[in-house]
C-alpha cells in the first residue's frame, strides 16, 4: 500500500494520535533538544504530516519553514491549522523519493519519513532527495523506528498503540502499527536496520551519524511518574537519527 494511501482516509485520526502522551513527552521534547536554537535559520520539514514539526520549527526560532509532504489530505489539514494559528509555515504536496530542489535549507527534518521506504533503492532516493535541498555543513535531524525495537510485546499499549511483524527481508522487517485509542486505526512500515541507514547516509553525502534516544521530559514525569515510561524507555519504539551534510 503507497503511503499517500495509507493517509487519504486517515488524516483526522493520525493528526489525533500525534498530540498523544508519547509524542508529546517523549518524542518531541527529545527532537527539540537534538535541535536547539534555530534563530535565523531556514528549515524544511519533509513527512511534515499535519505540521506538528514544522511548526516546531517555527517555534525554535527558524525564519523560513517548508513543510511537504506526499498526502494532499495531510497537507490540507496543515494549512487549515497554518489559517486558524498562523505561525508564517508554508506547506505543499511532494514526493521525497523524488528528488526536487526545494531551496537551501540549514536544517531538514523528516520524522517517520524513511520507514516508508520498502526497498533499499528508495530509501538511499530519499536521503538523495533530502541531501539534494540541505546546504554543506546542514543538517538532518529524523525520527525513525527503533532498528532494535522487539515486536510483539504489546508493551507498547500503555501509551495508545501496539506493533506486529507482518513480514522481513535483508536488513528490514515489515511492521504493522495499530492505534487503540478513541479510533482504532492503523498504518505499516518498514522497521530499517542501522547498517541499512547509515550505508544510505553514507551513499548520499551526509556523515557524523548520530542515534539519540528518547528521554522523558519532566514534565511527563510530573504527569505520570517515572515508572509509568519504564517499559517505552526499555525497549523504545523510535530513535532520533541526526547526521552532517558534508561539503563537497
């Protein structure tokens, strides 16, 4: 199934589940600190989904801010968000397995963007695409599922969701991520191995490859307490992977 399809009927619920307790007290707080202060920058936010990053980008402080994503539904509901909170982000509809110069960005995000690769070409093609619009000495800060992350052990559910394995090849398993919340719903990815990523990374210009893990904000720790993310952080679901363009 094309991303883009996975995400016509879905877009309201996706956007739903990306406010929930995980994003907000783990991802993102993690994200924000891998980022730090974008005063002045330009940035572009690839598999910008409904905005979530790319007014984040807005937030730390970036002068310039491109969303794109594949989904035209996804990008409808960013704009409509852009409408009734503007924040001055701009957004539209691309494709990152193709590679299009956008402009020359200092920064490119891309949360859950390359684990809808599902071959080991469009993969690297992503990575080119993205390299293709990040200036020398720019960078790329991604969120991608956990190359370490065991399946199955639905110890994930306290925080709203659960994954399967629904198949496997050569440095890759095939995931299926089920949200139980409100709605149930549900999307499929490609879980990378690190080999997988950082052969790409290398392929495709970038280097100084880093993988930082989630911490709980303080403020999810206020909330729930520290035993309640004791299972997410023993076997995290994402990492944050963040790398250097080199010059030429």
């Amino acid at each position: 199934m094309r991303m883009s399809d996975q995400y016509r009927t879905i877009s309201r619920q996706y956007s739903a589940a990306r406010k929930d307790d995980h994003t907000n007290y783990l991802e993102t707080p993690t994200v924000q600190s891998v980022l730090g202060d974008l005063s002045g920058a330009s940035a572009i936010d690839y598999a910008c989904g409904t905005g979530h990053y790319s007014r984040l980008l807005k937030r730390l402080g970036a002068k310039k801010v491109l969303g794109v994503d594949l989904s035209p539904a996804m990008i409808d509901v960013a704009r409509h968000e852009e409408i009734q909170n503007p924040l001055g982000v701009a957004y539209e509809v691309g494709d990152a397995a193709a590679t299009a110069v956008l402009g020359a960005f200092d920064v490119a995000t891309a949360a859950f963007l390359f684990n809808y690769a599902e071959d080991e070409q469009t993969l690297a093609q992503m990575f080119r695409s993205v390299a293709a619009n990040v200036i020398p000495d720019g960078r790329l800060v991604a969120v991608v599922p956990n190359p370490d992350f065991i399946n199955g052990r639905e110890d994930t559910l306290p925080y709203g969701f659960f994954l399967e394995e629904i198949g496997e090849g050569p440095m890759r398993l095939r995931v299926r991520m089920t949200f139980v919340g409100e709605e149930k719903f549900w999307i499929e990815f490609t879980q990378w191995s690190r080999r997988a990523y950082e052969d790409a990374l290398a392929q495709t210009g970038f280097a100084d490859a880093e993988w930082t893990p989630f911490a709980v904000s303080k403020e999810g720790i206020e909330r729930y307490g520290q035993k309640f993310w004791d299972a997410i952080l023993a076997n995290p679901k994402s990492v944050v992977l963040s790398a250097r363009k080199e010059a030429a």
